[in-house]
C-alpha cells in the first residue's frame, strides 16, 4: 500500500515542529508502548555540522557518499524516508529510520559520510506513531528507472 505523499509530508511537519527545539535523545529505556496500534520509529533531524560553512575541495565526493548511503540504508531496509528541507536554517534534512534501538538509529547517522566531515549533525529522537501511518522502510523511495 503506497500512502500519500501529502499524508507523509503533514506527518513530518508536525514531527518536526514538535522536536526541533529539542534536545538529542539519551539512550534511555523505552517505556512500554503507549498501545498496541503505536509504533516507535526514529526520527533524526540533520542540523549544519561544525565544518558545515568550510569550503572544502572534497565537498562533491561527500555528498556523494552521502546519497549513496541513504541510497544502502533504503536497501538495507532500515530507512523510511530521507530528504532536505526547503529553507536555509540550521535543520537541513531528516533521517526517519524503523530499527529496533536508539543506538543503531544513531550508529546509522555516524555512519553518514556527511556526518563525519562535520558538514551534518544528526540529532536522533524516538518518535511514537500510529502504526501504519509511514511506508515500510525501503518502500516509499525507491529510484525510479
């Protein structure tokens, strides 16, 4: 079942205006699910690193590396959706992740080629939603030919 980009992008927005004053997510025990119809997810909000205004001559070969590996972490099925947003502020893009853990949402962000140049810092918050609201990971982005 394939949900409606409209249906996914309002689901972000109130996500994100909820957290993006936040602060990251200590890796806490999760208390137990609010209902049998939740779901926790992990949703990253991908801030300007510390060397994000550096110019840096291998700035292209970053962000190549950087889609490749949102492009590994679909295939790998660990995550939902992924994408920049559309102004100029702090928060450049999101990370939305199904894993089983905070530490692998946030093993997965250090892993980014992005990440550890400095150009992007991942703050990581568990995010609780209905289930079914999101696609599965994998699915809602795939390239298409």
């Amino acid at each position: 079942m394939r949900i409606p980009a409209a249906a996914v992008a309002g689901a972000l927005a109130i996500g994100v205006a909820a957290l993006a004053s936040g602060d990251q997510a200590k890796p806490t025990p999760s208390p137990a699910a609010p209902a049998s119809q939740m779901e926790q997810v992990y949703l990253v909000l991908l801030k300007k690193g510390p060397r994000s205004g550096e110019e840096n001559p291998d700035r292209k070969a970053i962000q190549e590396g950087h889609m490749a590996n949102i492009r590994a972490m679909w295939q790998a099925r660990k995550l939902i959706i992924a994408g920049p947003l559309g102004d100029d502020g702090d928060i450049r893009g999101i990370f939305i992740f199904r894993v089983p853990t905070l530490e692998e949402a946030q093993a997965l962000v250090a892993s980014d080629p992005a990440v550890k140049a400095g150009r992007l810092a991942g703050e990581v918050h568990p995010w609780w939603i209905e289930k079914g609201a999101l696609p599965e990971a994998g699915e809602y982005c795939v390239p298409r030919r």
